[in-house]
C-alpha cells in the first residue's frame, strides 16, 4: 500500500536509511525517488527476502535494486543478502516490479542449482 508506505517514510524519516542505501534512494540526476517508486522498491526487497528464506541478520539496504539500460531491474546483492545467496548457490536473480494506483508489487525469483529446497515439479 503505497500511502501507507509514504506515510511511514514521513513519520520516521530514519526508515529511509535503514532501507536504502543513498545510492538507491536517489534518481541518477541526484533527485529524490517517489514515495511510490521506493515503495515498489521496499516490495522488491522484501521479495528477495522471502525468496531467501528470510535469514536471521538480513538487511534490506544490502538488496540494492538496480535497472539495466533498457529499464529491465535487477538486484545488487551486498553484505548480508550476498552472504544469503551464496550460501544456497544463487546465481541469479530475476525481478519485477509494478506499482498500480496505490498498491506497489513485485516477485523476485532467487535462480541456483536444484538444491535449494524447492520441491520438484512431477
């Protein structure tokens, strides 16, 4: 829920560092994101975390969500979401994001070898 994200965005500002790093908190030209743009953002993050299976010591501002040339995003993953996914063999991730009205979505898919737990498919 994009508002209700926003509206905790301004009641503790310090959430904004806790979540993202300043080099994801800001657009290329050093503009401030939209309340809407960092709550599909947090949704990514918290998708990844999930598709980790939510480690203890996991930090949101260590999945950085980043966009390729055409816009495509992908996930830069540092110190803690780093260590997570090497420890199951991710190899890659694979991400989308939306955001409709106000609700903000996304899926993350963590990519590795077939020992990760999931159940096969019959």
């Amino acid at each position: 829920n994009i508002p209700r994200f926003a509206a905790s965005l301004r009641a503790m500002p310090e959430l904004r560092a806790l979540y993202f790093p300043d080099d994801e908190s800001e657009q290329a030209d050093g503009r401030p994101r939209s309340e809407a743009d960092l709550a599909m953002r947090f949704a990514a993050k918290e998708a990844a975390a999930k598709a980790l299976g939510v480690p203890p010591g996991l930090e949101h501002r260590d999945c950085i969500l980043r966009a390729d040339p055409d816009g495509r995003p992908w996930i830069e993953a540092r110190g803690s979401v780093h260590d997570a996914a090497s420890a199951l063999g991710v190899r890659r991730w694979h991400v989308s994001m939306s955001q409709d009205g106000t609700v903000a979505t996304a899926y993350v898919v963590a990519d590795g070898p077939a020992s990760l737990d999931a159940p096969e498919i019959p």
